[in-house]
C-alpha cells in the first residue's frame, strides 16, 4: 500500500516525503480528534473488573 501511494506522488524524492509526512500527521490529527474520542463513548474505562 505504501508502494502504491509513493509512486501515485508527484515530484522529486524530497518533495514526496514531505508529502508523506504531512499525509500522516493529518491522518493521525482526525484520528486523535474525531475518532477516538467517539470511541471513548463506546469503551468504559471506569469498569474495571481486575482485584474483585
């Protein structure tokens, strides 16, 4: 998958990672701010059955 998005990039070497840097630091911004906490509402972890 990798692959495939390195040789669907435009430009040179060094413009191709920058691109990929910033492709997966906006991925991981939504996902920290969108997914995850819609998720937290899903998984409660105050109900902790470890020590009973």
């Amino acid at each position: 998958m990798y692959a495939a998005l390195w040789r669907l990039m435009p430009g040179p070497v060094w413009l191709r990672i920058v691109l990929m840097v910033v492709f997966f630091a906006v991925i991981l911004a939504l996902l920290v701010v969108l997914v995850f906490p819609w998720l937290n509402t899903f998984v409660n972890v105050n109900d902790v059955t470890v020590g009973q």
